[in-house]
C-alpha cells in the first residue's frame, strides 16, 4: 500500500512537523523520500527530532538524497549522523580510472570532500559544452544546440563514466545500486537493471529470478529486525464461533471462523502485498464478554493496532472511535421468543361462518321450507313432504307439485355449496391452530407486562433497547453464550429467566440452527450497519478493503460457499421457522358468497312466482312433463 503525501517546498518547520505527527499517527514505518536536497534535509531533520529515525522505521532515499548519505562526500554535513541505516539508491559507478582514484584523494586532501557520480557527469556536461563551442565557433544558436546534442564523451581514459547528452538528455547507466548507510561507509546490497530485476550480485547475463535476492541491511537503530509488520487486532468472543473463533491454548494462536476467512479473502484480492500479524484482543468486561466498545475506541490506539476484525457492527456512536470498511455481512436487530401452539376455541364449529352469515343462510333455508310447505298445502291440501328427498335425483317425481320439486332442486345445490365451504374453512382453521405461533408479537407485550429481557452481553444493543426502544433498564439481562438463550428462554420470566432476546439476526438464525423447533423470531427488523472492519481514523487501508470487500462479496457463489462452509445460512432474509406461515384464516361472510346473489334472488323470484300461480296450471304443467317423461322412456 502506498500513501503519497505531497510537501511544499515553502512549508514551514512547523508545517512540516504535523505532516509527521500525522503519517505516524497512522503507523507509517517505512518512508520512500523523494524530493529536493533542501527540503529533504529539513523533512529528515523534523524527522530525527520526533525520533522516527530509529528502530521500527526503514528510509529509503532516491538518488537525489541519496548523495546525502555518502561517506565520501558527507563531511560536514548535518545529516550524516540521522541516516544510519537508510536504503540509497544510485547508478552503478564501479568502472574507476587511476586518474579519477587520484583526482578524488586530491579533492579529499584539499577539500575534505569528493565529487559524487553526480559531480562527475556535471564535470564531463562542462567538458562537452566546451568542445561544443569550440566546434561551432562564434555560431552559437542552432549548430551550437546540435554540437552539444552530438556530444558523445569516451571518458574511461579520465572518470570511467561513458557520457553521451543524445536525444537531449543524459544518457547515464541502467544499472543502479541499493546500498546501506553503515556508519561511515557503505554497503551495496543489490542491483537492478531492466534485465535483471532486483538482484543480489550483477552480471549482464543475469535473468529475472522472480525473486528479490538481496543481503540483508542493517536498519535503523543497528538492529536486522525488519520493519514492524501490520497489527491486526482479533477480538476474541468464542459465544458464536461460526463467525470468530480464537484458541489461546495453541502455539501459535489458531484463529477461525467466517470473518477471519473473510478477512483473508479480501487480503488476496487487494492491490497491494500486505505484511501483518495478528493480534488476540483480551476481554475487559467482567462478564468475559468483549467490550466492543472499549476494543474500538481504547485497545486500538493502546495495543497500537492497525486493524481489528470480528463480528463488528457498524454503529453510529462508534465512528467517532474507529473508521469502517462496507460491511461484509447484513445485519438487523429482531426479537426472539419462545413458539406456542395456537389454542382451539370451544366455538370452532361455528367459525367457518360469521354469525351475520349464519342468520342469513337460517333465513334462507327457512324461507324456502315454508315455500315448499305452501306448494305442497296448495296442490294437496295436505303436507307429505320428506327431508331425506332432497338427495334424490327423480325429486320430482316425489312431490304433487313439480314447482316444490324445482324449490327443493335449487334448494339442495345451495345447501351442499354451504356445506362444501363451510368443510373446506373449518379444515384450514383446524390446521392452522396446530401451527406454531410467537408467544409475543413485539416489544409493546413485553413492555405492557415489564417481562424481561435478555441482549447478548457486551453488545450494544443494551443501550439500543434503553435508548431506542424505550425498555427499562430493570429488565434487561445480559446473557453470554447461545446455551444461555435456550435456558434462559425456556425459563421464563416467572422462573428467573426471560420471555424475549433482542440481538442481531446473524447470532440468532445461528442459534436457531440448533434450537429452531422451540424458538422463533418475530417483530420488526431495525437495520444496522452490519458487520464490517474496522481501521484508526483517517487510516487509508479502510477505503482499500471496502473496495475489496465489494470484490469479494459480489462474487455470489464463492462467497455463499464460504458462508456454507461456516454454518452460516447463505441468506439470512429467507431464514424463516419451519412450521410458520403467514396464512390467516379468518370466518366467512355474507361478502364471500356475493358472486350466488343472482342464484338466490333468482330463485326467490321463480318461488314465489310458482307459489301464486292457479294449481290447474301447475297441473298442466305436471301432466306435459310426465308424458314427455313416458315418450323418453
């Protein structure tokens, strides 16, 4: 990961020491130095007076600072003494003539001092010019411009350094040297040319080994210890150890569970190699719970911790301690309670019908009784009418009066339409009340009835049920481990137990996953911001993981495995109780049937219709069916 931090050349001493305070405010170790040799001189002195020049920091310096660190041309120079350690880099000069060995001891005897390689192209551009303006004589425009462009000084008979300015710039070696600021010399380390790579011993035949073969340096503070690697914190709850799991007892620490595996996906997807270790994050709560809390907003500046992962809810009050990667797993706060067997009433017989659909239906079947009785009484004079008549197909044979027989017909379709419907609903209440039911529906029940109510403890959904939901703090109960849910639950609040848990639905359909036949959840669904990483403030790591984490979880199936592979449901919205459904079934009304109000009125019509009519024509009419009857037989 690389942060570039921009430095204006005008800053201020001042200026120039919060750009420090800030990038090690954000554990920055490893510093590559680009700049000029004026401003780097006062960016290493700011450095060295806020000791961030020794152990547990590297410097790398490109080659315009790197002269700086030179033994050779550093007498005198105030920052020969902060360097100790730092990584230069120059190009490669190890092709020294006898007469350049000589003009430096000569410079060293006189001056103190010698020419860096540097120096020495600057001497040879003076010896170019000068035999440019010789050439081009008193012309000095154009032909002078392509004289000294034409320049192409051999000087391995003075320096050893080939010099050529084509193309209009200076044509120096590829092959660079990474050398270690020891004391008052200098040790190189390694090369690197395009061929080669970074490579520990140079030759032009040299291929690229994929690897960095280099000796190792002696780093700030004459320790071979390399640069701290990145801390990453793990907090340590085993309650849910689907999602975090840390064994202490093990050597080294062994750390499971699905954030820590999200974690690593993501490490593998990241732009950049990532070097880190990770860090158990003690309990300080006396429950031996962690203290989220306490973890983001203290134990990461006091462990001094690049990172902490876990089961982290993104919460409000918390972005004041800590920044946040997207969260890599939804999360909401619902209730829990235990299922009850809906009870049957003793009226559930009368159910299938509302009662306003039971007089209506009396009525009915009332009125078409006292019709029949008065077709018979007008033909007969007599009444011989039997109730078992209406299953028989030849009814009307049975009847004085063929217009009691179509009574009874119409009469008969209605009475086994009723009785279909009302079998038909009276099956679906009856299943229906074996079906498992909440023994509350929210929060409101348990607050009517001041029952208690357990929350997973160290969490900060305590202070979401005070704050938000407006429970008392009296009947809140902090419960540690999944085995406490079930007891506590199954208990009840008469016995020293609860009658409902609020925690976050990835701990409870885990919970469910081996209590779901005696629990369910039920209520509304309050969002959070889900489960994510967490970062110091103003740490640039956490816009690269979110990044990363977009990668890792949009890539469904990988991703569902993972969760598959951590007994996590792969979709906790669809996580639902077995035996629950949303079916209701309610009794039927007059309203049900409103599509049969034609039937009815047409059969009132055609019965009182036939009820008025002279018996000799009724009689007529009975005589031409029977004869069509006799003619069909």
């Amino acid at each position: 990961m690389v942060n570039i931090t921009a430095i204006d050349p005008d800053s201020t001493d001042g200026e120039i020491d919060d750009i420090l305070v800030k990038l090690n405010n954000r554990r920055t170790h490893v510093f590559l130095v680009h700049m000029s040799m004026d401003l780097g001189i006062r960016f290493i002195q700011s450095a060295e007076e806020q000791d961030m020049m020794g152990e547990g920091y590297a410097w790398i310096l490109t080659q315009g600072l790197s002269s700086l660190t030179d033994p050779q041309v550093t007498t005198g120079n105030p920052l020969k003494g902060y360097m100790q350690g730092a990584l230069g880099v120059r190009p490669m000069d190890s092709n020294k003539t006898r007469w350049r060995r000589w003009k430096e001891s000569y410079f060293i005897y006189r001056f103190n001092r010698t020419l860096t390689v540097y120096g020495w192209w600057a001497y040879h551009t003076i010896e170019a010019l000068a035999m440019a303006v010789e050439k081009a004589g008193a012309d000095n425009g154009a032909k002078l411009r392509d004289e000294i462009l034409a320049a192409n000084v051999s000087s391995s008979e003075s320096s050893g350094l080939n010099f050529s300015l084509s193309k209009g710039q200076l044509d120096q070696s590829v092959v660079l040297e990474v050398y270690n600021v020891i004391g008052a010399r200098e040790r190189v380390i390694g090369y690197w040319s395009p061929e080669t790579g970074l490579v520990q011993n140079f030759s032009k035949g040299a291929k690229i080994s994929g690897k960095y073969q280099l000796k190792d340096p002696l780093w700030p503070g004459d320790t071979l210890d390399k640069p701290p690697k990145l801390r990453i914190g793990v907090v340590t709850t085993n309650s849910f150890p689907e999602l975090v799991n840390v064994d202490n007892s093990t050597t080294p620490v062994m750390i499971n569970g699905f954030a820590f595996h999200v974690f690593l996906k993501v490490v593998d997807v990241l732009p950049f190699p990532l070097d880190y270790e990770f860090v158990p994050l003690p309990n300080k709560s006396r429950s031996g719970t962690p203290m989220y809390d306490d973890i983001l907003c203290n134990q990461m500046k006091d462990r001094d911790l690049d990172a902490i992962i876990g089961d982290i809810t993104v919460v409000a009050h918390r972005t004041n301690c800590v920044d946040f990667t997207l969260p890599y797993l939804d999360s909401s706060v619902t209730m829990m309670v235990r299922v009850e067997n809906a009870s049957i009433s003793k009226g559930i017989l009368l159910k299938p019908f509302k009662w306003s659909l039971w007089l209506i239906l009396g009525g009915i079947f009332s009125a078409a009784t006292i019709i029949i009785i008065i077709l018979e009484r007008n033909e007969t004079n007599q009444f011989r009418f039997n109730p078992f008549l209406v299953y028989k197909i030849d009814v009307m044979e049975n009847f004085a009066s063929s217009a009691t027989g179509w009574m009874v017909i119409l009469t008969s379709f209605l009475f086994m339409l009723v009785v279909q419907v009302y079998t038909a609903n009276l099956t679906s209440i009856l299943t229906q009340s074996k079906m498992k039911e909440p023994s509350f529906k929210d929060e409101n029940e348990t607050k009517s009835s001041n029952l208690s109510v357990g929350y997973q403890a160290g969490s900060w959904v305590e202070g979401f049920l005070v704050s938000q939901l407006k429970l008392n703090s009296s009947q809140l109960k902090a419960l540690g481990s999944r085995e406490k849910y079930n007891e506590s639950l199954s208990t009840g609040t008469k016995h020293g137990g609860v009658d409902a848990i609020f925690d976050e639905t990835p701990y409870l359909t885990l919970f469910l996953s081996k209590y779901r036949s005696h629990f369910m959840m039920t209520g509304p669904n309050y969002k959070t911001g889900g489960f994510a990483f967490a970062f110091p403030k103003g740490s640039i790591l956490a816009s690269h993981f979110s990044n990363a984490i977009l990668n890792v979880t949009q890539d469904v199936e990988p991703y569902r495995e993972l969760m598959a592979k951590n007994s996590l449901p792969t979709s906790i919205e669809d996580f639902e109780f077995e035996e629950q459904s949303d079916i209701e079934t309610s009794s039927l009304s007059i309203a049900n049937f409103e599509s049969l109000y034609p039937v009815l009125i047409s059969l009132v019509a055609l019965s009182l219709g036939l009820a008025t009519l002279n018996p000799s024509v009724i009689t007529r009419l009975h005589e031409k069916l029977s004869r069509n009857q006799l003619r069909l037989k």
